[in-house]
C-alpha cells in the first residue's frame, strides 16, 4: 500500500494535544445550523458577515451565505449595494468554505477577468488569518487559480462564452452580473453538477444597475423558475451588526451623484425605460405590510383570506363576490389562476394558484374548484390549447382570444388599474416579480407575457365586464 504523503503531518499532529484540538476544529465541517457556519467562517478566516435585517424586504448577508452553502435553492441571486454590500468578500469567503469542508470545484465569473481575479486576491488575504487552514494548499494561492490538497480548486474565468463553457465544478459564483453579457451568464449556468456528493448550486451576485440588462433578465427568470432571491443595502452592513461605519457611508454619499446612490447603493429601481408598470405603482399593489408568499405557496392553492359566506355583504353594503382569471400552461410555462374579492375598494387578490403544465383534467379541475369556493365570473385564454377546456368547466366562463386589438385593450385596462391603486395584494412571489420587471414588448410586442400578469389582467377584465345589477359600482 503506498504512504500517504501526508504521514509525517500526520505523526506531528498526534503526538501534540494543542495539535490535535486545532486540528478537529479545522476539520468540523459546519453541517449544522446557519450560526454554527457562521461562527465557523469567523473563527477560520476572521470575518464576521453580517446576519441582522434592517430594511422591511431584505435580508442578511448572513442568511444568502448559508442558503448558498447548503445549496438550499439550486440557483440565488444576491441583489447588494455596491461596495458596501460585502458581494465580492462574500462570494470570496463562500468559494473558500466550500473548498475547505467539502472539497468542492469553485468556478468564479466576474464581470471582467480582473473582476474574477479580485475575488481571488480576496482570497488570499484570508489566509493570513491565524486559524486559517494554509496546511489544506497545495502551493502558494494565486490570482488565477488555488489549488487543494485534495486536487480540487477555485478558479477565476474570463467572461467569455468559451472560457466558461469547459469546467464542471459542483459550485458556480458569478460577481457583478449586470457587467456579464447575458449569453455568457447562460452558457456559465451549464457547468456546475452534482459529484461526489455535493450539490451543484450557482450564485449570481450584483448590483442592479440596467434596466433591461443581464440582472433584470434573471431577475424576471428567478420569478418564473423559483430561484431565490436575497437583497440588502448598506444598512445590513452597518456597524455595530456589521463591517461598514457611518463615516463611510456619508464620505460615499457625498462623492457621487444623488441617483446612482439612490439606485446602486440605496436599491431603487432603475430607469423604468421599457417597462410596462410603474415600478412605483407595482411596490404599492404588491404591499409587504400585506403579508408575503413565496412562489412553492401556490403550488396547492393560495389563500389569504377565506371566501364570505354565501350572500353575505361587504362594509359597503355591497354583495361579496370574486372574479378569477386563468391562464393556461402550454409547452413551458404555467397554469396560473387569480382571484380578486370586487366588493372592496381596491380590489384586492384574495387567492391564487400556480403549477407546470399537468394534464388538462388536473389544470381545468384547479378552476372549477376556485370558482365553487370563490363565487363570481371568470375569464381564461381560450388561445391555443385554451379552447379545450370549455367542454370541461362546471361553470360559465368568458372565453378571451389574446389576439389584435383585444389583447392590447386587455392589458392597456389593467396596466392602468394598477397605475390607480384600484388593485392590491400582499407580496406574493413570482406576482410580485413578473409584475416589476414585465416589459411593454412583452405585452405589446413579440415577447412573452407573464404567466401571472395574464391571469391578473384577465380576473380584472371579468370583474369589469360580467358584473351584474347590486354589484359594486352597478346601480
């Protein structure tokens, strides 16, 4: 049998207690609790991440780094201020950790080649922590590469498409997104694979910077897929929970324009040039201080609150009635029902539904049984494979081609309900996010309209056009 090369380190360690505790310590692999990895991180490399929330919507840096390592959703986005927002150090210390205690293969994309090796240099200052596992290198660390006593590495690419086509490691972490072509971040998201029992799992980490850029693109695709999403600001990063002190803050305030503060450290919308809602608009009909959902909560059925008994009438006097809105799955995208209560200024979305395309009994059955729990109208795309479905329905429903006129009408009414506050919800996920980032072409256009924006326009175009005398708004 042939000596390990590591036989020596070995005798060395066993013969010195101090040693040998040092040595379990390094060696715990942190498969515990969010705090125990976070605890474990400071004592090895000497950096503490921030784990306190202080904006309504966000979250902690400490919460995306240990969803990350424990590859809790295959793909999350990290939405940061720049420079305060620690994106670079963090994907830096999360490269490390899962290279240290899971041997894993680290590829790390920037936004530029320097951007990648930056992460790197990173890195390197990381071991000169005195509890740092240096004996775990095989060589000196380098901007390019780092290399493991077990073989494995990290490893800085260049953001071009044949660079990033090669690598299969288990663990994908691209910084700056928005500086990434698109096509470059869709070719990088074909290395990572599951070996050797780690989960493969990507970060792509920016600052959202374009309106239309890379970003916003996967922005919009994490709403449709149900890939996390954490965002935090400067203030999560604020002393005393954090590393970043008041003083810095008001230097940077003070260097740079009102509007790139406002949108790259402070993490307003960007320019809404091309997009079909009001940014502003949408943040008041998707209202946090309503409740939240997140996308895998439709899968059987939103509700947030229960039907009325029957007859029963609202504060206004009026009768209690819901109007739902259905948009059928076809080859990728989903089935989505809304359900809006029209007894109520605003409207509000009372329930909703989402799944991939099943079979149509299954898909038709989740309408029938919407529209005998919530009684009123309904309407559904009678597009396509939408005209299937009346034979199957247990109740009259408007049957509504998206085609010409009538499709830009469709929208056009409700693009301009939201615009009036006339319709509100809690921050349901990807309603929300389809919502926000949903694009003039995509409803007027050759793009693709939203699952959820289909559903919700068309629940709205029931409320408008089959209400009857004693509803409100009806004398």
């Amino acid at each position: 049998m042939p000596i390990s090369p590591d036989l020596d380190r070995i005798r060395a360690i066993l013969s010195n207690p101090d040693a040998i505790r040092r040595e379990l310590r390094r060696r715990r692999v942190p498969f515990g609790t969010d705090a125990e990895l976070l605890d474990w991180v400071a004592e090895s490399f000497g950096v503490r991440i921030p784990h306190t929330p202080c904006c309504p919507g966000h979250q902690t840096p400490g919460q995306a780094f240990a969803d990350a390592y424990f590859a809790r959703s295959p793909v999350a986005i990290w939405k940061a201020s720049r420079g305060f927002g620690g994106k670079s150090t963090l994907l830096a210390l999360l490269a490390l950790t899962e290279a240290v205690t899971c041997e894993a293969e680290v590829t790390i994309l920037g936004g530029s080649a320097q951007q990648s090796e930056r992460i790197l240099e990173s890195m390197r200052r990381m071991w000169a922590h005195p509890e740092a596992p240096r004996d775990l290198l095989a060589g000196s660390p380098a901007l390019r590469r780092t290399t493991f006593v077990w073989g494995n590495t990290v490893t800085a690419l260049p953001a071009s498409a044949t660079a990033v086509r090669g690598p299969h490691p288990q663990r994908l972490r691209i910084d700056e997104m928005d500086e990434v072509p698109l096509a470059v971040v869709e070719a990088a998201q074909g290395q990572p694979m599951d070996r050797r029992g780690v989960r493969a799992q990507t970060v792509m980490s920016s600052t959202h910077q374009y309106p239309d850029g890379t970003m916003t693109a996967m922005l919009r695709r994490a709403a449709e897929l149900g890939w996390s999403i954490y965002t935090w600001c400067w203030r999560e990063s604020l002393a005393p929970h954090g590393w970043l002190t008041e003083a810095e803050v008001e230097r940077k305030r003070s260097e740079i324009a009102s509007q790139m503060w406002r949108t790259e450290y402070d993490l307003q919308e960007p320019s809404a040039e091309g997009r079909a809602f009001d940014p502003e608009a949408v943040e008041w009909t998707f209202d946090l201080a309503l409740g939240s959902a997140a996308a895998t909560d439709l899968d059987h059925g939103w509700e947030g609150e229960p039907p009325a008994p029957e007859g029963e009438r609202g504060a206004d006097g009026y009768r209690v009635y819901y109007a739902h809105g259905a948009d059928w799955a076809q080859q990728r995208d989903y089935t989505v029902i809304a359900t809006l209560r029209c007894d109520t200024r605003p409207l509000r979305l009372v329930a909703a539904y989402r799944t991939h395309r099943r079979p149509w009994p299954m898909m038709i059955e989740a309408l029938n049984a919407r529209m005998r729990r919530y009684t009123g109208p309904a309407a559904h795309d009678h597009t396509g494979g939408g005209s299937v479905v009346g034979a199957y329905l247990t109740a009259p429903v408007v049957d509504f081609t998206m085609v010409g006129q009538a499709r830009r009408d469709l929208f056009q009414a409700y693009i301009t309900a939201v615009e009036r506050h006339e319709v509100r919800s809690p921050r349901i996920e990807p309603f929300y996010s389809e919502h926000r980032y949903c694009r003039v072409d995509d409803l007027f256009g050759g793009g693709h309209p939203p699952d959820t924006v289909v559903a919700c326009a068309l629940a709205y175009h029931a409320f408008r056009t089959q209400r009857a005398p004693g509803d409100y708004g009806i004398s």
